[in-house]
C-alpha cells in the first residue's frame, strides 16, 4: 500500500482514522474545510483548491510522502468518497440530486 495521509485533503474519523500522528503535523489538516492553515510556518490562503495550491504547496509538504495532494493517489481518495456519498444518496432516497459525471444514483445495484 503507497503511504496517504488522507486527513491532509478531507475530514477523516478520528475513531478510525486517529487524532493525531507524531510524523505527520499535517495528518488531519482538512484543506476542504479550513479555508486557511498553517504550513511550515506561513499562513496559507486555501479558500480556493487550485492548480497551484494541491501541487506547489500541499504536496508533499515539508518533504513527508504521506502528504499526497496530487495524482492518482489523490483523485482515488476522492472518487471513494464520492462513491460514499452517493451510496447514501440512494439509501437515503434523496432525490431530486444531480452528481456531476455520475449516473450512480440511477443504477445504485451497479455501485461498489
């Protein structure tokens, strides 16, 4: 398995996922939901998610490769929590919602 950190990205569970990490100062930094942090001691503006900001300054901060902000790594995060929420979606028969690029909540017997 590749070393992540998903807590740098999105919120994790702490029950699961744990507090908080001795190598990692960024473990559960959450750029989805703070719209500033604190990075190798410079406040960071992170209330847009760019280009920039997941590859210039997010990735790999501080040297440690368990904070991936980029590539495949990254995007599978993501797409897993998509599938997540839109699970829930269908369980919770919300409806009318539209998940852009996703017909999941239309065929939830073809959903992993």
């Amino acid at each position: 398995m590749f070393p992540r950190d998903e807590g740098l990205i999105d919120y994790v569970n702490t029950e699961f996922y744990g507090a908080a990490s001795d190598e990692n100062p960024y473990y559960g930094a959450n750029v989805v939901s703070n719209e500033t942090m604190v990075l190798s001691g410079r406040t960071i503006d992170a209330t847009a998610i760019t280009r920039e900001l997941l590859a210039a300054t997010l990735h790999e901060v501080d040297g440690l490769e368990a904070n991936v902000a980029t590539g495949y790594h990254a995007i599978d995060a993501l797409l897993a929590q998509t599938k997540a929420i839109e699970r829930a979606v269908v369980v919770l028969a919300i409806a009318p919602i539209t998940v852009e690029g996703s017909n999941s909540p239309d065929a939830p017997r073809k959903m992993q």
